[in-house]
C-alpha cells in the first residue's frame, strides 16, 4: 500500500519512522542535512502488513539550464527497509514520484548513489552529460564530484543533458 503526505502533515510520530527509516538503509550516512533535503514536499510512503518499508520524497528545487531557472521535482531519500527489498517496493514510491513529477514539474532530478543507478535507468531516468554546478552564496561553483550522479527525468521534451545544468544552494550535499 502507498500513501502520500505533505511533510506538514506528518506527525511527529511517523516522521520518526521515517527517519529511522532512512537512517537505516543508507549504510554510508545518514545525516541531518540529508533529512532536511527530504522535508517540504510530498513524502511517497510504502507499507507492507502494516510497516513503513518504503520511502521517496518529492521536494521543489529549481535548476539552471539555458539560462532559465526551470521547477523541478527533485527526488530524495529513496530508500527501503534491508529486509524487504528485491520485493518491488523501490519500484512502486518511484511510480509514484514519477507520476507526482509529470503533473506538477517540467522536469525531475536526483542524484544517485553507484548501487541505484540501475533502478532509474531502468525506469527512464537518463544520465546528465553536462558539466554541474551549484548557485553559491558567491556565484555558480562547479561540482565536478557530482557529474556522473545527476539523472534527470524529463517531462517536457527538448532537453539537452549535454549542457550545463546548476542547482540551488544547501547546506550538505547540494546535489
């Protein structure tokens, strides 16, 4: 079952869930500033016999390409318990996200750890080819580091992953 929620209307309660959640599956770190890039939007949630077992979160961003701050829906915090995965469960929040973006976004973004890469190429998401950036306190800094973990799923056509794309500042990671 899936259920979707604004982050205003979680309570306390499932938010903590959430969090351990999270906490959980991301073996390399979970930090603070990563669950704050999951807060503000629509929260995917995934239950099976009751228990949260899925997470994806579709927050707001702008990106820069071509000189137009373009409204994304950007995808954080896709995760799923250890124990239930290989079960579908990161393949039906990731339906669900994807339908959130093409009726409320002109694109969608992420940035992907190495082991997820296959689950959104799979699913239409297409490698950015294009140098990255971030639009700093001081202007736009590059981010070299994150070149080969930008995906993009376009809603509208047209868009040239060869060009440059630059996100908006925050604390943590900014991709």
């Amino acid at each position: 079952m899936l259920r979707n929620v604004h982050t205003a209307d979680l309570d306390a309660a499932e938010a903590r869930r959430i969090r351990v959640l999270l906490d959980g599956a991301f073996e390399d770190g979970f930090d603070d500033a990563d669950w704050e890039h999951c807060l503000g939007g629509l929260h995917v949630l995934g239950y099976a016999g009751g228990d949260l077992v899925a997470h994806a979160a579709v927050v707001q961003r702008r990106l820069l390409y071509r000189g137009r701050a373009v409204r994304t829906g950007y995808v954080e915090g896709v995760a799923v318990g250890a124990e239930h995965r290989g079960r579908g469960h990161a393949a039906a929040v990731m339906t669900e996200a994807e339908r959130i973006i093409r009726q409320a976004y002109e694109i969608g973004a992420l940035s992907s750890s190495h082991d997820a890469v296959g689950l959104y190429l799979a699913r239409g998401w297409i490698a950015w080819q294009g140098p990255t950036f971030v639009l700093g306190p001081a202007g736009p800094v590059r981010t070299p580091e994150d070149d080969d973990s930008v995906y993009v799923f376009p809603v509208t056509s047209g868009v040239d992953i060869t060009q440059a794309l630059a996100c908006d500042w925050r604390d943590g990671d900014v991709w």
